[in-house]
C-alpha cells in the first residue's frame, strides 16, 4: 500500500488545482484521473472567460493546468479505481492500493443522455456528446444540437464552421444562453431551423423523431416531427460522478455531493471540489476556486492529524 498525505481523485480544473495548492502546502500529494486531464475543458472549443487568457482552447487550457500541477511536485496517476472506503481513506485501482490522510473528491460529471429510442445503439455512431472531438467526422453534413444552454450554443457555433447544416432541437421556450453567445448565433448562415419545445423522442439515422412538449414538458401526444440528419451532438447538461461514493457521504436531492463552506463533506477529511458539488454555478473560475479552498483545507486537517 502507498501512502501520500493527500489524494485527489480526479484530473479536471478543480483536482488540478487542488494538487497544486496540496504540494505548495507541504504534502506529498498524489491525483489519480483515469483517463486525461482536463475534465470538460478538453471537450470544450475556445474559452474566453477564464481570467489571464483573453482566448485560448479547452484542450490547451488543460495542458497547461496539467503541465502546471506536474511541474509544481503532484504525482499524477492514470488509473482506473476500482473502489474507494472514504471512512479509512483507502483507494483500490486495477494496479494498486493507495491511502491518504485527507481525499479530495474532484470527479466532475459525465453528459446526460437523452434517454430515447436507438440512443444507445447509435452512441459513436451518429450520436456524440462532443463536438470538438467528434464534429470533424460530420465535415459538410447535416447536423442536429440538442440542448438550449451555454454548452449546446458553444457546441453549434463550433460545429457550424464545418457542417453543411445545424439544427436545434431544445426542450425549454427559450435558449438560457449568455448573450454573448447567442449574438453569434443569430449570425449564423448554416442554422437551418430551431425547434423549442421539443424533445427527441427517437434516433433512426437518418431520421431522428422529435415530439413537441407542452406544459411541465410533458410530450404531447401525436405532436410528431421527422428530421433528416447524419448526426446529433446532445448537449442537455450533466450528471455527477459519484458512483464511487454512494452512501458513504451525504449527496443532495439531484445526486451532487453536499460541502460546508470548507469543502468538507459529511465525513472529516474528505472534501470535495468542481462540478460534483451541490452548488447554482459551475464554471472553470469556480471549480478552481473549490479546489483552493479543499486544499487548503485538507492540508489543515493533515496537520492536525499529525
């Protein structure tokens, strides 16, 4: 078994960032992410709200964060865990046990699917969650977003400079958008239609049925559209990880993990930062910050152990 004084589990802005403030405090800190690091921002096309960088991409974002938190003395392991017991802060993966003094839980969240018919069967194969990793395959096709937010918006303005044709597909009235955003939608000469108040309700390619909802978004029965598309990129918000964790720490009601003002979870010594948090506002700015805020907190309570 290793043993480190801090372990962050997850590779995203938050974990990034709580490693950097873990070994900046003195403790031998180890992130295990599973696959890359980065989280969301790799998926994401240019970012231009993060303080210090006037424009820059998701991807690059993320390698500089990661570059970052290497270069400050955070061993960074690409693993898969297998289990986690928070009570004894011991972390099982396929190769090796590791325990720590404190965690930091900084798993993000994954894309929420669109629940239909032939979704599954179609997943990378004409159904996506991410333009900028998948959009090239579409060059010069028919594509349809589904979604009204800032991610579905930022995923047609990207997808628009290669696709023959965008469509929106969008549950709610209106977009809930920054306006930013939606100026450079309105511009767009390849958004071919917008569909709100729709839901998709099956995936056929190249048909995709969407049905109209009316109050509390309920389906309305026979409300019935067939579009033609060669691909749907969904964009409808995501779910937390936290498969991991169950019944071991509180969550809230939609399943997100609830934090007191110190990123303490329920159980002493284990914090949590990010977009797994029961909070209003996910952003790169603030799963940052939530990491800060967890390292610096955890490193007190290492201190007080020892």
């Amino acid at each position: 078994m290793k043993k480190f004084d801090v372990i962050v589990i997850g590779g995203g802005p938050a974990g990034l960032t709580a490693g950097i403030y873990a070994v900046r405090g003195g403790a031998k800190t180890l992130l295990i992410e599973r696959e890359f690091c980065g989280g969301q921002m790799v998926s994401t096309g240019e970012i231009e709200n993060y303080t210090g960088f006037e424009k820059i991409t998701g991807p690059e974002l993320a390698m500089q964060m990661s570059a970052h938190a290497e270069t400050a003395g955070v061993e960074i392991s690409y693993e898969n865990i297998t289990s986690v017991d928070l009570k004894s802060k011991t972390i099982q993966t396929e190769e090796e046990q590791y325990q720590a003094k404190a965690i930091i839980i900084a798993t993000g969240a994954k894309p929420r699917k669109l629940g239909c018919e032939g979704e599954e069967e179609s997943i990378n194969r004409g159904v996506h969650f991410c333009g900028i990793c998948d959009g090239a395959m579409y060059r010069d096709k028919d594509i349809i977003v589904v979604g009204g937010g800032n991610s579905a918006v930022e995923e047609v303005l990207y997808l628009s400079t290669m696709a023959k044709s965008v469509t929106i597909v969008n549950i709610t009235p209106d977009f809930n958008a920054e306006e930013a955003n939606l100026k450079q939608l309105k511009v767009l000469k390849n958004l071919t239609a917008v569909h709100h108040n729709h839901i998709v309700k099956s995936v056929n390619f190249p048909i995709i049925t969407i049905q109209k909802v009316g109050k509390d978004f309920e389906p309305v029965p026979d409300a019935l559209t067939e579009l033609s598309a060669d691909a749907v990129f969904v964009a409808i918000g995501r779910v937390p990880t936290t498969e991991l964790f169950t019944g071991q720490i509180e969550f809230d009601n939609w399943g997100y993990i609830k934090v007191d003002a110190s990123m303490q979870t329920s159980l002493s010594g284990v914090y949590s930062a990010g977009d797994i948090n029961s909070k209003t506002i996910r952003q790169i700015t603030t799963a940052a910050s939530d990491g800060t805020i967890a390292a610096l907190n955890a490193i007190h309570h290492v201190k007080n152990a020892k």
